[in-house]
C-alpha cells in the first residue's frame, strides 16, 4: 500500500470522479441485488400463488431498474475512466519534468528503452487499476457485503452450510497473491529489457550492419524475447494452476447449496422462490472473490508498476540550485580552478586530479591531451553537469554553484564531440537555445559555422526537416550546425569539444577563420586532438591522467621538450612525410 500513498498526489486532487464513479456503482450493485428478490417474489408471490395480474406490472419494474441500471453504469464507468486518466496525464508530465532535471549522473547508467517502458507500460498499467482495480474492490465489497445479509434473512443454516467453503478459497486467493506479484515484477523487468534491446538497436543499426552482427543481433535479441516470453508462461501457469481450483471451491459451494437447500424446500421449510434467490446470491458472493484473482492480478500489475515509477521519481538529483541563487546577471567569462578534483560516482579512480589554472574573460584555451585524460571533464563541471568532488571553479571569481542554472548555462555554448540534433527543421535546430531569435540571427549564426551553403544547397534550405538525430546530414555538417547552435545563443563562454573532429582540414581552416570574430569577447575552450585547431590560442592546457602537465602558448611548447612537442612532431612530420611523398611521385 506505500506504492500507492506515496503516489496518492496524482490521483487523490481529484478524487470527485471517483466519489461519482463509487455512487453509481452502489446504485448498478443495488439494482443487480435486487433482481434475485424480485425473482423469489414472482416465483413465491405471484405465479405459485396464482396472481397472474401483477405481471405486466412486474415486468415494467424490471424494465425501469434496466434503464436505471444501464446509465447508471455509464455514468460509474465514464467517471471511473476519468480518474485514471487524469492520473496518467499528471504521472507522465511529472516524470518526464523529472527526466529533464536528472543529472548526468543518471543518464550515464540509464537505459532509453528501459525508461520508455517505464512512461509507456507502467504508466499504463498503474492507470488500469485506478480506473477499474479500485471499483472492482468496492464492487466487491459490496456484493458479498449485501449478498450475505440478504442470505441470512432468508436462511440463517442454508447459509452458513453454503458458504463453509469461503475460508479455503480466501487461503487459496491469499496464496495466488503472494505468487503473482513477484511474477508480474519480473514481467515488467523483461519487457523493460526488451525495449532496451529494441532500441539500441535502431539505433546503432549502422554499426551493426557495418560489422556483419545482423545475426548475432538477432540471437541476442531472441534471448530477451525468449526471457519475456518465459516469464509470462511463468506467470499463465501460477494462473492455471490456481484458477481451476478456486473454480472447484466454488462448484462445490453450488452442490452443497443445491443439495442441502433442495432438502429444505421438500421439507417444507424454504420456499422453491428463496431457494432460486439463494442460488443466484451465491453466485454474487462466489464469483467476485474467483474475480478476487483479477483484481489481485491488476493490483500486483500496478504495484509493480508504481514501485518502477517511484523509483524514477524518488531518483535524487545532487546537482541542485542553491537557495537564492545569482539570477539574471551577465557573466564576463573569467574561468577560474582552484584546486579541482573529479571522482565519477563509482569510479574508484579521480578523472581529474587537482587542476588549478585562470583564463581571462574573452581569451582563447586549447586543450589537448590523450583520450580519457580529462579534457571533457573539466568543461564539464563549468556549466554543473557534474559537481566537483574538491576544489572550486569560479566564473568571473564566483562558485558556479551560486547561479542559478538558466544563468549559468543559458551563457554557456557546448557544441559536443557528438553533436544531436533533433528531428525539426534546421532552423529550429539552430534556434534551438534561442527560440526568439531571427532569420538573420539564425543566418548569421550558420555563416560563421560555414553551414550556410550547404544548407542553401538543400531543397528546402532552412526549412529541410532533419531525419531522427539529424540523419541525412554527415556528420561535417551536423557538427557545423551544432556550432551554428551555439554561436546563435550568443554565449559568453562558448566550448567547443572536439568540435571540428569531423570536418576535412580545408572545411576547419574555414570554420577557424569565421571563428575568430565569434571569439571575440568569448571564453572559448577548444577541445582538440589537432594540434592545428589550437595552435593559436592564448593559452593551451595540456592534459595527461587527470593532470595538467604542461602549459603556455603554441610556439613555446613545442620546444619544451614536453608531451606537446611530442604531439607536435608526430602530427607534423608525418604531414611533412605525406608531402614529400606526394612531391616525389
Ligand atoms: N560519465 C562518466 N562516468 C564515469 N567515468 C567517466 C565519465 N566520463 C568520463 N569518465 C572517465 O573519466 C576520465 C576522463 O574522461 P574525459 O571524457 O574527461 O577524457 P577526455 O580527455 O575528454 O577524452 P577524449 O579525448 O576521449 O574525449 C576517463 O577515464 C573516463 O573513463
């Protein structure tokens, strides 16, 4: 039951549709109850007691409780509905809201498909149980509630011989209970496996075609849907097994109904009218608690799935603001580290190692380094992706933990060593961090990405609509659109990571070019493996392990005898290589 308090926020604000739908639910229960007394009373009443007259009038009550019962249901099933509709609604928006705002940390163990599940399924199957599960428990109640208290007026012992088998089907529903809940947990498990599988195969569906995985891919794929397809066998069996015999339960109560009231009735001491009244009540009383077994099943479906929507929900986020923080201020773009040190939640290795360095506002920093050795991490924790395990980083000489976020990041431009770009238009795509912003703006911003011509070559142009992640770009232009993204936000820091990693050396010498007037009063932080997209910064960064372990200007560095000059002389003898190469051919 915590599932569902600690869920109650989206269901209980609007609890008038289910106090309507509970209402008309006792009118549909009271009319159904009320068919066996009327049935006795025209056995009993009328035809063994020959009063022929009563009915046509019998049969208008009849069609008159049909017309009640028949809107009353609608009315109990619309309203019914719209309880868990609206659930729905709410859950989904608070969830996805809740995506928005999860740190990275979150996404870098998250599974796409997984989360899918979770916002499609689950949502879904915790709405079905607000909409009928919660009814159906009432309409249980209520049926073997009033059936009870009807059969016991009739016949105190035919009921009490009746019902003796109750307890051993309530042990029965028990047992199928703690059964079928951990089943439908692990349903639920697989089937978030299986979208995983799904989609990360779409989505990488280049490299697996690439390296000839089709059919490993499908074995792979086949061993999720066996997992799912055996789960739910699982779970049909505990079905079968339980469901015949809560039936047998039931059959039996019929018999000794049948059998013992039948003795009654030749013996004078239930009228044949009260015994047809009792054999239908107990069906009322027999039939819900077998449906015991569905509305179980609905309840553990449901459960299962808040407890998988809690624990996105209850996901803690320790990236947050602080309280009042620096809002609405225009930052200068002076970077300071003091001390800095980065530890991955669950690396035990530090992915930065006290980094200390200041770069003045409008100045240029190249970082260079092998792969892994942190150059991503530090830029990393300018806009808070991730928090500092030790140290500070300052902007213009204050925390980036005073600002509020929109100020922090909505002055910071990230072009990513992946650039995504969503499935609108181009435009749309480079407005994206700037949704105001002009067709000039926008131009202006893929000039200086030198996307503008081949976006003017497209059929479209501006208004080309991008397949998903921008395909039927290259991967040259959707870096250059990315760039063009973030020049159109007009950002004071702007950083660039490997930006210009898939573009041809001639298109790079381009983008530099137009680079150097977006610079201009910007912090930028070129993040590069090319020596070339760096060599005229103010200030290059040179990283290994986690540590900066050289620093200063290009035409110092490559006579320091230093890791750069290494860099250096590997990137440009072999050019130098390549041109006598090309000279002696
Ligand atoms: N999200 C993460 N979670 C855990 N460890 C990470 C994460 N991101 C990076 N690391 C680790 O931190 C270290 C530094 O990685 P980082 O991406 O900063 O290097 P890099 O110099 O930018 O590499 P590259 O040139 O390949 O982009 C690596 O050992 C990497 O495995």
């Amino acid at each position: 039951m915590n599932t569902f308090k600690k869920l109650k926020q989206f269901y209980w604000s609007h609890k008038r549709y289910f106090f309507i739908s509970i209402i008309f639910l006792i009118v549909t229960t009271a009319i159904t109850l009320v068919y066996p007394i009327v049935l006795q009373k025209t056995i009993d009443d009328v035809i063994i007691a020959g009063k022929y007259d009563f009915i046509p009038f019998l049969i208008l009550a009849y069609l008159t409780l049909m017309v009640i019962k028949g809107v009353a249901t609608y009315i109990q099933q619309y309203t019914g509905d719209m309880f868990g509709i609206i659930a729905m609604y709410k859950l989904r928006k608070r969830l996805y809201e809740k995506l928005q705002f999860l740190p990275f940390r979150f996404y870098d163990n998250a599974k796409t498909g997984d989360i899918m599940s979770r916002l499609t399924a689950d949502v879904q199957g915790f709405r079905h149980f607000l909409s009928y599960g919660f009814t159906e428990v009432i309409r249980f109640i209520l049926f073997v509630g009033i059936s009870m208290i009807v059969m016991f007026t009739y016949s105190i012992r035919l009921t009490i011989v009746t019902l003796f088998a109750l307890p051993f089907l309530m042990v029965v529903v028990h047992k199928f209970d703690k059964k079928v809940h951990p089943a439908f947990r692990k349903v639920r498990q697989s089937f978030g496996q299986l979208n995983t599988k799904v989609q990360e195969n779409v989505s990488g569906i280049k490299t697996v075609k690439s390296l000839s995985k089709e059919d490993f891919e499908i074995e792979r794929f086949h061993d999720f849907n066996l997992d799912f397809r055996d789960r739910n066998i699982f779970n049909s069996n505990i079905w079968a097994k339980y469901f015949p015999l809560m039936e047998f339960i039931g059959n039996i109560c019929i018999i000794v109904l049948l059998s013992y009231g039948g003795l009654l009735v030749i013996n004078n001491e239930l009228n044949p009218g009260e015994l047809v009244a009792f054999y239908s009540l107990t069906g009322y009383i027999i039939m819900p608690i077998m449906n015991l077994g569905f509305i179980i099943n609905m309840f553990s479906q449901a459960k299962a799935s808040g407890e998988r929507l809690l624990e996105i929900l209850e996901e803690p986020n320790e990236i947050k603001e602080k309280e009042n923080p620096i809002k609405h201020i225009e930052i200068k773009g002076e970077v300071t580290f003091n001390n800095v040190s980065l530890k991955y939640a669950g690396d035990e290795k530090a992915a930065l190692n006290n980094i200390t360095f200041s770069i003045p506002s409008g100045s240029v920093v190249g970082l260079i380094g092998a792969t892994g050795s942190g150059k991503t991490s530090v830029t990393q924790l300018i806009p808070r992706f991730y928090d500092v395990t030790e140290g500070e980083v300052l902007i213009d000489g204050i925390n980036v933990k005073d600002f509020d976020f929109y100020t922090l990041r909505s002055q910071i431009g990230f072009v990513l060593q992946e650039p995504f770009l969503f499935s609108s238009t181009i435009k749309a795509n480079i407005a994206y961090g700037k949704p105001d912003a002009t067709m000039e703006e926008i131009m202006d911003a893929a000039k200086r990405a030198d996307a503008h011509n081949f976006i003017m070559e497209l059929p479209e142009g501006y208004d080309t609509l991008l397949g998903e992640r921008g395909m039927g770009l290259s991967g040259g232009q959707r870096q250059r659109i990315s760039i063009a993204r973030a020049i159109c936000m007009n950002p004071k820091i702007l950083i660039l990571d490997d930006a210009t990693s898939a573009v041809d050396m001639e298109t790079e010498f381009a983008i530099q070019q137009a680079m150097q007037a977006v610079m201009k009063d910007r912090t930028t932080f070129i993040i590069a493996h090319r020596i070339s997209s760096i060599k005229h910064a103010d200030q290059i960064l040179v990283f290994e392990e986690g540590k900066i372990v050289e620093r200063g200007v290009h035409d110092e560095l490559i006579k320091n005898g230093g890791p750069y000059e290494r860099i250096y002389n590997i990137q440009y003898q072999d050019q130098v290589k390549i041109l006598q190469q090309a000279v002696n051919k």
